[in-house]
C-alpha cells in the first residue's frame, strides 16, 4: 500500500524541505517509503503521484498534511484522488482526532 502526504505547496525551498523532512520521519516511523504530493503552486500533483507506474498497481492512503478543511482538502483533494481512477482510502485530517471538537475547529 502506498502513503502520499498531500500539502498545499510553495515557492518556498523551505516550506517545500520541510514537507520532505515530514514525509521522510514518517516514513521513518513506518518503515515505507512515504510519496510527497502538492495541491497548489508547484508538483507533483496527487494526479501526477497516483498515476506513477510505481504507485498506480497498488491501494492508497492519502493524508492531507492541511491545518483546517478549506477548498484544497473538500474539492481539488478529493478531485485529484477521482482523476487518478485507482483504488484509495482518504485519511481524515489529523485536527478530526486531536481532541478539538467540531465547534472549535476554524470551518467549524
């Protein structure tokens, strides 16, 4: 089974490294290799990491790397996991079970 880390994305090389640097210490964690995907401003697209020949004969988990459920994790996430037509589990977001009710989370 495959893992993909889906962030945002940046023009920023640090922003960009320290997505990596996640990626690899969850990997680490996990003892698998841990695919980096962006939604936005730079690739490779979740599309573009679930079509590679490497990734697409086998299930996914996609977990949005995301601190709050706006546009990006309810509609271009979801669109890119239907456009790349393999099977795929979506993760909840982390925030779902940190201990922080509905009401409190910033799209409430």
């Amino acid at each position: 089974m495959n893992l993909i880390l889906v962030a945002h994305g940046t023009r920023k090389p640090g922003g960009v490294a320290m997505v990596g640097d996640l990626a690899q210490r969850v990997g680490e964690l996990l003892d698998r290799v841990v695919q980096v995907a962006f939604v936005d401003v730079l690739g490779p697209t979740p599309t573009e990491v679930l079509a590679a020949p490497a990734v697409a004969d086998q299930p996914a988990v996609v977990v949005p790397a995301f601190l709050s459920r706006g546009y990006h994790v309810r509609t271009d996430l979801p669109a890119h996991i239907a456009g790349a037509g393999i099977p795929t589990s979506p993760s909840r977001p982390r925030w779902a079970r940190a201990g922080r009710s509905r009401a409190s989370s910033p799209n409430g």
